[in-house]
C-alpha cells in the first residue's frame, strides 16, 4: 500500500483530498501547522473513512521536522497544499507570503531528495495564467501577469518545480491548477472553515445565510458578461479531491512535469450562483450590488480537456450539489470546526 504526505493536509482541499486517498485504498500522512486550519478536520475525515491518518504538527519550512516524518514513514508521495492563500493579505504581507509558500516548497523538495522520493503534486491556481491569457485556459498557455504576490508564489513555485524536474530526470511532477473549488464532503462533516473575514464568495455566501455576515456585496455589475457580474469555473471540492487520487496514481507512471487544469469548463456568474444557492436551499439571501473589486477579471473558466484524456478524470457534481453541499455544512457546523 503506497503512503502519500499530504503538506498542509488538514486544510480544505487537503482534508478532501485525504477522505478521497483513504477511500481509494492509500495510507495518509498529513503535516500541518494549522496557521489557517485545526486538527478537527482530520479526526473527522477519520469517522468518515474509519481509517487512521498520521497527523503531525509541525512547519513544513521546517527542514528537521520533516526529515524526522520522512524517518518514521515510507513516504512514497507529497501533495504540496500548504500555503498562505489569502490575495487581499498577500498583499499587505509580501514577505510573509514569499517565505511561507516558497520556504515550503524548497524544504519539502530538499527533503524528499535526501529521502530519495521522487514524486510531487502541487497545488497551482488558475491565477497563473494573469491578466494576459484567453479564456477558456489551456495548460500550454504562458503563464501571465499577477496583480498580487500570492499569484506571483505561485508562479514561482511552477517555476521552481519545472526546473527541479529538469534537473532530475527521474522525477515526477504534477502541477495542478485549480479553478474556484467551492462546496463540501457530502456528510455535512467537512467544509472550509475561513478564520476572519471571508476572501472569497461562496464562504461568504454561506455566512450571510447562517446569519454570521449581514449581506453579500456583489463586486461589479458592469462586467462584459452576459449578466454584467463576474463569471468563474466553480469545481465541487469532491471532484477536486478526486483529480488528486487520478493524478496519485498518474505520478507513480510517469517522469517529468504534467500541468493538469482541475475545473469543469463551465463558467457561471455571481448572480447565478446566488440565485442558485436560494432556490436549492429554499431561502432569501440578502445582497447588494457594489462597486469592482480590484484585480478581479471579468470571466476564469478552464478547458479541461487533458485531465479526461491523460487522467481519465472528469467532474460529476453539478452547481445544484456545490451549493447544497456547502449549505449541508454550514448549517450543521455554523461556527466551522468551533464548537
Ligand atoms: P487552506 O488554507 O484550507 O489549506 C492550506 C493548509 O496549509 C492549511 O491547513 C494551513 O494551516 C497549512 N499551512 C500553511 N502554511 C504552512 C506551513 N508553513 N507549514 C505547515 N502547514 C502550513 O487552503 P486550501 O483552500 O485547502 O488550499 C490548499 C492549497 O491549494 C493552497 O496552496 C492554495 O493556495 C491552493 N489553492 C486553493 C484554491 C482555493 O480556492 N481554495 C485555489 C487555487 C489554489
Ligand atoms: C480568488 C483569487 C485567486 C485565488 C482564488 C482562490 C482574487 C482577485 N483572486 O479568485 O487568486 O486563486 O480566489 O483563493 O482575489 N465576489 C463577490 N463578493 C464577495 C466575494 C467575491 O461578488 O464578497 C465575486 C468576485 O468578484 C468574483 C467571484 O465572486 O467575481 C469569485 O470570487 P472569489 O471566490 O474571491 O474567487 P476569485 O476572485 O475567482
């Protein structure tokens, strides 16, 4: 049975992505810090799964640390998720974001070359393709311009695998570039648990409807899209999850760098997605229309056809079960992993 370290496992995607691993017959290592996550996730992707997870805390800049997980277990493959990812704070905080995501990502690969481990995935965003591509996005397009420092580690971090795989040819690595992946586990058990103010929308969505926020402002009606809000390709965090266990079992067959598109090449826009998340979940949301947000582009939406064709991977949930899903959660765990 083959081991996967997942670095920052306990977070959102990564806690997914273990019950998916667990189900398809991987052990699970998981390293976090819980700067933005807590060890509650991983119990219950236990209780979900009846499986055992070996979960360590520690920062994965840290180089002993993960030396002495790497001794205690067979490390056959990492997932890259731990990071700061939060763009607004990127950039109030640049230097915090560059030595986080790029200390992390230098420490693992120093360590997994000492530990002869040869096989990456890394958790990339859409954001790489900046301001300059055209939608739908293809992996052989050139990454673009950022208009925050998270964009940019992330880049980065592309950058640093591509060249680390050259270099070493007996290396596998995957760059996995997520859309906006939104939603929850099915249980209701497991869910995105943003500490402070929500970034992004569908956490702030949930909030307003469990009545934490007081209404959602929708940023810009005024876009070139059909409805004049923002359009974007929101994948259900399950199907992300499942991309992972696809792209697992790819590493352990191939060499060299693969870039992956995870998303369902459907975009939707603010407005429908509110309304949507009303008419399943049978409520009112109250939201306003306001002003842009910066550095928002009009529409993000994938092609993501070479996932099906090389890893046989296509998502299966509609936006009718991401916003049920998520209100599932919600609803059952109104203050997230809190009591
Ligand atoms: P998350 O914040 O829930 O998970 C990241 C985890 O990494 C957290 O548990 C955090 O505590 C941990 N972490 C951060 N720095 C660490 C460190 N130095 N040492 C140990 N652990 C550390 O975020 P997520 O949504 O699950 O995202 C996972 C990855 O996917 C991130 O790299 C993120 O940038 C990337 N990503 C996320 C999205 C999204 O919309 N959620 C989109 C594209 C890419
Ligand atoms: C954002 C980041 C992106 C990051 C991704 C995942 C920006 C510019 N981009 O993507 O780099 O990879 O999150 O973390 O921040 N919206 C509202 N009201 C809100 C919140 C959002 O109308 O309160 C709108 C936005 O204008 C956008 C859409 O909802 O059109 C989705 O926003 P969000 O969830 O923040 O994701 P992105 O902006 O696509």
């Amino acid at each position: 049975m083959k081991t996967i370290l997942l670095a920052g496992g306990a977070g959102y995607i990564g806690s997914h992505t273990a019950v998916e691993l667990l189900n398809s017959g991987y052990n699970v290592v998981v390293v976090d810090n819980y700067a933005n996550s807590c060890p509650e996730s991983i119990k219950r992707v236990e209780k979900i799964t009846g499986k055992k997870v070996a979960l360590y805390e520690a920062d994965v800049k840290d180089k002993s640390k993960l030396e002495k997980i790497f001794s205690e277990n067979k490390i056959d493959a990492v997932i890259h998720f731990a990071g700061l990812k939060a763009v607004g704070e990127s950039v109030k905080m640049p230097v915090e974001y560059y030595r986080n995501n790029i200390d992390t990502t230098l420490s693992l690969l120093e360590t997994m070359k000492k530990f002869n481990v040869g096989n990456i995935i890394f958790s990339s965003s859409a954001t790489v393709y900046g301001e300059d591509n055209k939608v739908p996005y293809t992996e052989e397009m050139k990454r673009g311009t950022c208009t925050n420092p998270y964009g940019w580690t992330k880049v980065m971090m592309e950058q640093i695998l591509e060249d680390t795989a050259k270099a070493n040819p007996d290396m596998s690595v995957i760059l996995l570039r997520y859309f906006n992946p939104i939603g929850a586990h099915e249980s209701g058990m497991i869910g995105e648990d943003p500490q402070g103010i929500p970034n992004n929308l569908m956490p702030y969505v949930a909030q307003v409807a469990v009545g934490r926020r007081d209404h959602l402002t929708i940023y810009g009606n005024d876009y070139p899209t059909p409805d004049g809000t923002c359009r974007r390709d929101y994948i259900h965090v399950v199907d992300l999850a499942k991309g992972h266990v696809k792209a697992i079992d790819y590493v352990f067959t191939t060499k060299g760098v693969e870039i992956f598109n995870l998303g369902t090449g459907t975009p939707y826009s603010v407005t429908e997605i509110v309304t949507t998340f009303e008419r399943v979940n049978n409520m009112k949301l109250k939201y306003e229309y306001g002003p842009r947000r910066q550095g928002d582009l009009p529409e993000s939406y994938a092609n993501a056809d070479k996932a099906y064709r090389l890893l046989g991977w296509k998502t299966e949930k509609t936006l009718e079960d991401m916003c049920k899903d998520l209100w599932r959660w919600q609803s059952n765990n109104p203050n997230g992993y809190k009591k």
